[in-house]
C-alpha cells in the first residue's frame, strides 16, 4: 500500500510511521499541489497544517479512484469542519476525519482508512467507467471546466429534446449571455435564426434516435443578423448505462478562414476568366494569321491544317504561317520550354520577333540567327534560363522547293506521295535552341517537293505523349503517316490527334500541343 501524507507536524509523522498496519508499506511525505502528480497514493493523511481542508476533499473526491483520506483538525475548528465534511455534497465516502489534539483518535482515523483500502481492494471494477485519459490524481471534472471555461470554441451537450445541458463560456458570451445557467434549458430556436436552428433540431434528432452515428457538417449561424460559419461535428451523448441521453458537439467559428476561402476563390476565379481570355487572344493571333496561296487562276497552291491545344490555360506552343513578300510560304513553330504564363510570355517575344523579321523571310539561315539574338538578349536581361525548341520553313512555291532550319531538335517530317514514303528531316545537326547561346551559327537544308507532298510540323507534346509505359515516339508518327492516306488534310490531323487519344488513354494531355501539316498542290 502506498501511504502519503502533506502537512503534518513532526508527531503525527511518527504516529503514521509506528502504526502497526503500516509496516510493510511504502511511506513518503509528499506537497501541495498534489492534482496532477503521478506518484501513486492508496492512503492520504493530510495534517493539521492545512487551512483549505473542504477545498482539498472536493478535489480529492474528484479524481478517478479518490484514495482513502483522512484529515487531522484542530480542536478548535474541528466541529464547524466535522460538520462540513459530513454533509458536503461534493465530498465523497473516502474522506475521514479526527481531532489533532487525541492520539487515540489519529490512530482510530488512520485504522478506518486502511479498513477502507482493505475492503476496497477487494472489489473488482473496470477503471474505463471513470475515464482513463488521464492520471489518477486529477479530476476529470476540474479538467472538463477548466476546458469549458478557457477554449475559445463552441462546445455543448444536449438531451434528447435538444435542450441544452452545458456550454461552453465561448458560447455563452457570443450569445450574449452572461452566465452559461442563462442558456441551459433552452434550445437553438431561443438564440439564432430559424433555419438553422431546424436543421440543428432536425440533425440532433436524428442522432437521439440512433439514425445517425456522426455528423460533420460546415453551416452559417445568425444570431442578432451577425453571420458566423461554423465547422461542426455532433455524436451521440451515451450514459455509463449505455442509455442515449441526447447529443453533444464542438462548433468552431471558421468565419476568417471561410472568408479567406471565398476571397481566395473570387481571385481564382478572376484569374482563370483573365487566363481564359488570354488564352483565346494567344490562339486567335495565330489562327489569324493563316493566309491563302492561291496560283493566278484562283487554285490553291498549299493546303493548311492546324491543331493547337495547350496543356494549361496558355501554351508555350507557338506557329506562325505567313505570306512572304514574294507570295511564298513561312511557317515557324516553336516549342518554349515549361508551360503556363512564364512559356506563354516567350512565345509572345517570338511572335513580336516574327514581325520583325519579315524581310528575312527567304533566307533562313539569317532568319533564325537573328531570332536567337533577339530571344537571348530579352532573355538574359530579365535574368531567366529559358529556351525554345523550332523549325523555320520557306516554301518556294514556285519551284516547289523547301529550305528549313531545326534549333534544339527535330520538329518536321517530309511526306513523298511518289514514294510513299515518309521521313524526319534528314539535314546537317541540328543547331541550338533559340535563346540560350549568344552568336549560335544556323545551317539550312533543302527538300524538293513533288504535288501532292506533305510537311508536317509538330511539336515535343505529340511524339512524347505517353501511356504510362512508353511515349507515343517519332516511329509511331512516321508510321502514322505513311499509313493513313486521307484527302482531306484536316481529317488527318484529326484521326492522329484521335490515336494520340487512344494511346494515351487521356482526352487531356500532359504537354501542350502544336500540329500543322501542309500539302503541295
């Protein structure tokens, strides 16, 4: 048995000490504050030296498994306290007392006590009923107030009526309340607006009739026009009988965040209209600038298809198909490394490059090389790595001849219907992509082209489109082509962007995409 005792004067120590029942037990001398302390206690002997004895046997009475207590007052304040104890309704059977002033009544107390442990220990129970969250020497009750009293959060207990049992002071004085006694008894109909305080009713009901297990819920409080949103969470309130007794729940007040949350998804949505919008001008300014290459008798000498399709709102996909000044062809795609805004706003430096270039037109080594320069220096001023693969391409529509220069990879495939047969463009290495080395050297190459001939242009989101296990290829595309021999160019535009579908698995692909084939007529 582990004894304890606070406050005693040196002989009532000895007494504790020679008592014969206590022999073989474990004696120490312990301080207040004893709430809290995990040293074990059985016997408590508090002595004449405590002044807030009703105090210390209501926190006592308190705990757990409050431990056999006896308390020695003094003479002279031994009847009022006596009395107090006796009656005390917070004070429990484990609580005696006696008068310091009689040696023999010390002993009797302590014999009682030890008669209490004794026949105590002969019970079996389940310490679960009383709470094991906590260490034995704490009240669960002072724990459960001090709770109640200091956290800022809408916490309560119901019956099965919904009238409330407690509140926490949080709720009390956002009510308007003084003192938690106002609300008791009273139901949500008595404090915040009619339609939640149903939907309260009707939940809560539904959870005193076992229907419902739990309840989590998000829901706006109107108490004297004041808006509050709420975070709630109800369960069933069960007594140690395992009778449902009503409901209890935490509200907590996510007004601040529930605003910051709506601000958050106006600015979103804003966001996404103005990306929206700019991703339709970013397209229509490339759509736009597809012009007609008709022969003098009004037929066409090159046929045009394009498909452009960003991953995100803007691409880093760009094309331009322009007419030169000696009515031939040029057509630029390029591929901006990364995606969204940063990509997008590359591609609007090449498209303002583009217009500037126009009288290099028919000589692309030059062409290019001055793009590279343009892109670098914009680049490097605003202290950024960034970078674009492309193809440039001059179509002498007369002679029926191209000249191309690929930067940073392979972007174009050369289609023969003579041969049916269809190619990468097989020039000289490729030179570096655009914008990242200063006074980088482009070398041309030349493809003569027969009626009926296609180029193709494409960028990376197509040949690295992937289904988990293998990306789309530069074989697969090939293939494409030398297999599927359709009139219209735009059907077969469609049909390959419907096998990249069908590859993939996925409508939505993870790159953007930039498409464009051209046929000689």
């Amino acid at each position: 048995m582990a004894i304890c005792h606070l406050a005693c004067d040196e002989s009532q120590q000895r007494l504790i000490q020679d008592c014969a029942l206590f022999h073989e037990s474990d004696i120490r001398e312990i301080e207040l504050p004893i709430t809290g302390q995990t040293v074990e206690i059985d016997l408590l002997i508090a002595g004449s030296g405590i002044t807030n004895f009703i105090d210390l046997a209501a926190t006592i009475s308190d705990w757990n498994i409050p431990p056999a207590t006896l308390f020695i007052i003094k003479d002279e304040v031994y009847a009022d306290l006596s009395n107090r104890l006796h009656y005390h309704p917070r004070i429990g059977r484990s609580i005696f007392h006696c008068r310091a002033s009689s040696t023999t009544a010390i002993l009797e107390g302590l014999k009682a006590c030890h008669q209490f442990y004794t026949e105590r220990s002969k019970i079996a129970f389940v310490n679960s009923a009383s709470g094991h969250y906590t260490t034995n020497n704490i009240s669960p009750r002072w724990l459960f107030q001090t709770l109640m009293e200091h956290l800022d959060e809408y916490i309560y207990f119901k019956d099965t009526d919904s009238k409330f049992l407690a509140v926490s002071r949080y709720l009390t004085e956002s009510c308007g309340k003084k003192s938690p006694s106002e609300i008791l008894g009273l139901r949500d109909f008595d404090l915040f607006d009619s339609a939640h305080s149903k939907e309260a009713y009707q939940d809560e009901r539904k959870i005193a009739l076992g229907e419902i297990h739990e309840l989590y819920k998000e829901e706006k409080v109107i108490h004297n026009g004041h808006v509050t949103w709420v975070a709630t969470r109800k369960l069933p309130l069960h007594t140690r009988s395992n009778y449902l007794a009503g409901s209890f729940g935490l509200s907590r007040d996510i007004t601040k965040s529930k605003d910051l949350h709506d601000k958050l998804e106006e600015a979103h949505e804003r966001m996404h209209s103005e990306l929206l919008l700019a991703r339709k001008m970013q397209e229509s300014s490339m759509q736009q600038s597809i012009p007609l290459f008709n022969a003098s008798s009004g037929s066409s000498k090159l046929e045009i298809a394009t498909h452009y399709r960003p991953s995100f709102h803007l691409s880093g996909d760009f094309y331009s198909i322009s007419k030169a000044e000696d009515g031939n062809a040029m057509i630029l795609i390029a591929d901006v490394m990364g995606h969204g805004v940063r990509a997008a706003m590359v591609t609007a430096m090449i498209q303002l490059a583009v217009q500037q270039l126009s009288d290099l037109s028919n000589q692309p080594s030059l062409y290019m090389a001055r793009l590279n320069e343009m892109l670098h220096h914009t680049i490097q001023s605003a202290g950024q790595i960034l970078f674009a693969t492309a193809a440039y391409c001059y179509i002498d529509l007369n002679n029926n001849q191209l000249s191309y220069v690929q930067a940073g990879g392979n972007h174009g495939l050369h289609l023969s219907k003579a041969k049916h047969r269809c190619n990468k463009f097989n020039g000289t290495t490729i030179a570096p992509a655009l914008g990242l080395l200063p006074n980088s050297e482009y070398i041309s190459n030349e493809i003569d082209l027969n009626p009926g001939d296609e180029i193709i242009l494409y960028t990376d989101g197509i040949i690295e489109a992937s289904n988990g296990r293998s990306d789309f290829g530069e074989r697969s595309l090939q293939d494409f082509f030398t297999n599927n021999q359709i009139d219209q160019l735009d059907d077969k535009m469609d049909r390959l962007l419907s096998s990249l579908e069908q590859f993939t698995g996925s409508k939505q692909l993870e790159d953007d995409l930039c498409l464009i084939g051209l046929r000689i007529h």
